[in-house]
C-alpha cells in the first residue's frame, strides 16, 4: 500500500480535483491529509465533505500554521502503507507518476525514489530564478555528498515507509527537502530518479514557496553535511 502524505495550506480551489485524481490513480493507498490551519475555507471544506466520507482518506488538523515540514512530520507516524510519497496540495505534479514512482522501486531495489521534472529538459514554464536555484541545489548535494541527484527540491519524494521512519527530522518549512536529502544519503540509503511531469503556477495562482527558501535550503544543505544527527 501507498501512503500518500499531503501537506496542504489555503488550497480549497484544487483540493477537490486534486483528490479525486489521486483517489483514481490504480494502487492501493491511504491518503493523509494535514491541514495546516488553512484560513481559505479549506478547512470547512475538509470537515464538510472530506472527512470521514472516504474509507482510505485521514484528516489531521494543526491549531495553528507551522509549515510543509511541519506538516509531513505530523503526517509521518501514521503512515501504514510500505512506501510513502509526499504531495503537494496544487496541481503541480500529476498523481498519475504514483504509477511510474512505484515501479522505479520495483526495477532498482531503491530505498528512495525521487520524481524528477529535469532528467528530460527543464519545464517550460519554469522561473529562471527557480531554474537557478535548483541547479544550485543539485550540484551542492553532488559536491557535498558526492552523490548525483538532478532534482533535490522535487515534490515528489518517494520513500520505503520503514526509511522515512528513520530519519529524525527537525523540519518545519520547506526545508523538508534538503533535510530529507542529506540525511538519507548520510545514512546511507538508496536513492534513485524516475521522470515525472510538472506545471508551475504563480504566486498569484497559490504558489508559496519564496526566494528565501531556497536560502533556507543552501544553508539547510550545508549544515545537515557536517551536524551530528
């Protein structure tokens, strides 16, 4: 079974869709849903329609805002399902790639398989800015680790539910990513890249994720390489 973790934050315009394709995708899943004190009216929205209707389907609720990290690792311990896979709450990433993930780790023998938007080109409707900064973070993890990963910051992580379990995370924003990365590959875990499709949205669409995370995440590379954990 596939553990699907899904942060989410003032996403009430595509979380229905969202999970309807999610739901649709043909694996067995549970789905767990964090709301991380939506203000938007997705909370009504999970409680009237949401939670409690769907057998697979599990609500937790934070009082108050702490970010994505925070989120995922509320989400973490009740994760049943051999594999586990992080999801955004927009329409980025296609649930259909779930398929494509999952067989990466049936061919590799992964411990980690990471859906990367950048082993076919970069997407067209990428920033340049956040071109820039995922090249950056690409070639700190090789640099640092020495280890050959093209897309560090993907949405799309991808884990043996047992591996993620075992990683102590401190995260709370978007740091997820980096922490997740370093501390896996110091441990010495498998990871391996499957291609997945991507369509950027504007912060005018929702997006909320900023150039000072992608500072929080260099600095979150770096620390993770040489503190103890």
């Amino acid at each position: 079974m596939l553990s699907v973790l899904m942060p989410i934050f003032n996403e009430k315009e595509t979380l229905p869709d969202l999970l309807g394709r999610i739901l649709a995708v043909p694996v067995d899943k549970e789905v767990l849903i964090v709301d991380d004190c939506s203000t938007d009216g997705t909370r009504e929205l999970l409680q009237q329609q949401i939670d409690g209707k769907f057998a697979n389907v599990t609500v937790l609720y934070h009082p108050t805002n702490q970010g994505k990290g925070a989120a995922i690792r509320t989400a973490i311990p009740h994760a049943a399902g051999s594999h586990s896979i992080v999801q955004d709450g927009d329409l980025e990433y296609w649930p259909e790639d779930y398929v494509t993930i999952l067989t990466g780790f049936e061919q590799t023998g992964a411990d980690i398989v990471y859906g990367s938007r950048f082993t076919v080109g970069w997407p067209k409707n990428m920033k340049p800015m956040n071109r820039l900064v995922n090249v950056i973070l690409a070639g700190m993890v090789r640099t640092l680790f020495l280890t050959r990963i093209t897309d560090e910051a993907t949405c799309y992580k991808a884990f043996k539910t047992d591996v993620l379990q075992a990683i102590p995370l401190t995260c709370r924003r978007f740091e997820f990513c980096p922490e997740v990365t370093a501390k896996a590959i110091r441990r010495g875990f498998k990871i391996v890249e499957v291609p997945v499709r991507y369509e950027a949205r504007s912060i005018s669409e929702g997006k909320k994720i900023r150039w000072t995370d992608g500072v929080s995440a260099i600095w979150t590379l770096f620390k993770w390489r040489f503190a103890r954990f």
